[in-house]
C-alpha cells in the first residue's frame, strides 16, 4: 500500500488590497460586511479552518488601518494555536500585491498558495485538493469548475452593418475543454518566484494581458495541472455576487460546508 506523500510546508498569501469599486460601498472590498463580519474575516477563517497553512500573508491596501486592526486582533485571537499572520502593504496592481506576498515569506516554505479574499467562502476540501497535488509532484495547480454556458467569440461588426450590434460571432468554444478558474492557486515557491521574477521583463502590454498567476507560470513552460473547484467558491465582485454570499451563509448548513 503506498504512502500518502508528505504535505509541503505552506504559505498562502491573501490578496485583499482590492478597491472594491464595483460593490459600491464606498471602501476597501475585504471591509465590505458580509453576513455579520468582513469580507476579509471570512476569508482568514477559511484559511485557518482549512488548516493547510504555517503562515498566512494578507496583502492590504496601503495604509488601511482598519483592517490592520482586523488582522492584529485576529493573530491575537489565533494566540499559539494557528499559522503565523504577516500583513504586507499591497502594490498598484495585483501581481505586484502578490509580489509583496513573497518578499514576506518565512524561512523553510517550499510551497505557496494565492487566494483572492473576494473569494471568501471557498470549502476547505478546495485547500485540500491543491496541497495534496503539490505534495503528489505537481509544480503548479489550480482549481476550476466546468464551464456551463455556451461560450461564443466575437468581432467588432463591420462598419455598413454596425447599426444592427456592435459585435457579431466569429465562433463557438468547445465548452467541454473549457474551465473557469478559481482560487486558491497552489505553487512551488521557487516557481513561483521565478515566474514573478520573469514577468518582470514584460512589455506594458504583456503584463497587462496576464490575468492570474497559473498564467505566468504557464509562460515559463511549466505544466500547471486542474483540481476540482467548488462552484460555492463564488467571486464577490459586484453587488448581486454579495446577495448570492449573504444566501450561502444563511443555507442550512452554513455556506463553507455545503459543497467541498
């Protein structure tokens, strides 16, 4: 009967120095309420819960205060009994918040999980998934979900017939090779580093097109391999996504236990 491999030692870094724009509520998205507590409370009890982590790295929004306080009285809260909490100031954009991350990484982590705090009510089983197939030999990997709509590709519409639609279909995706992509995204921390490191030397508009980190390690050659998601693993990023987490949390069996 063969081994279970050994768990690498884990860091994730939780990036929530989002501006929240779109929620509309006039403040950072991870100190948006959600269901009694923050956005970014839920997020932090699901990391802990999960219990994957020896360290959790929050990236906020530089300067905020507030939710420095939020994570001061949870590490207090966590006392002896959980992963170290760092807090680092996020950068101007999200690789470079994620950057922030892993400067701050403590000595002895051999792997790095990015988890979006808008992504706060992702099931512990997702946690579990990405660890167990790093620690199988996987170098990156990511969990998605099937994609369920028909998904189309589309072309400005010709000038003579742009008073019909401004866009026309230019083809149909094959949905069953299609998958939408969720957080936690789990890594090797060196390839990690080197991908970040590397993308460094991108173009404006390179960089600009590069929309998680599975991407940038994709454009280094390494495999990045897909677990299963959790479509409860929803992204809060508009006011109707909040509606939908408020519903979870009210479910019978409260939202982070509903799905793995």
């Amino acid at each position: 009967m063969s081994e279970t491999p050994t768990r690498p030692v884990t860091t994730v870094i939780l990036v929530a120095a989002g501006s929240g724009q779109r929620l509309g509520y006039g403040m950072p998205k991870a100190a948006v309420p959600l269901g009694g507590e923050t956005i970014l409370m839920h997020a932090l009890r699901g990391i802990v819960a999960s219990g994957v982590s020896s360290q959790v790295c929050v990236v906020l929004p530089e300067g905020d205060d507030g939710l420095r306080s939020l994570c001061d009285a949870f590490r207090e809260e966590l006392a002896d009994g959980g992963p170290l909490l760092t807090v680092v100031d996020g950068g101007p954009t999200r690789a470079d918040s994620v950057r922030q991350g892993i400067g701050a990484l403590m000595d002895g982590i051999e792997a790095v999980l990015v988890h979006d705090a808008a992504r706060a009510l992702t099931p512990e089983g997702v946690f579990h998934r990405v660890v167990d197939a790093l620690a199988a030999g996987a170098e990156a990997v990511i969990p998605a979900v099937p994609v369920v709509d028909t998904v189309k590709t589309v072309t400005p519409t010709p000038a003579g017939d742009h008073a019909v639609a401004p866009e026309m279909v230019a083809g149909t995706a094959a949905r069953e090779n299609l998958r939408a992509v969720q957080t936690p995204q789990g890594f090797r921390a060196e390839t990690l580093r080197r991908a970040h490191e590397a993308a460094q030397e991108l173009e404006p508009a390179e960089a600009a097109a590069v929309t998680d980190d599975a991407m940038l390690v994709e454009m280094t050659g390494t495999n990045v391999y897909v677990v299963r998601g959790s479509t409860q693993s929803l992204k809060i990023t508009t006011p109707l996504d909040l509606i939908f987490a408020e519903g979870l949390l009210e479910g019978p069996l409260g939202a982070r236990w509903v799905e793995g």
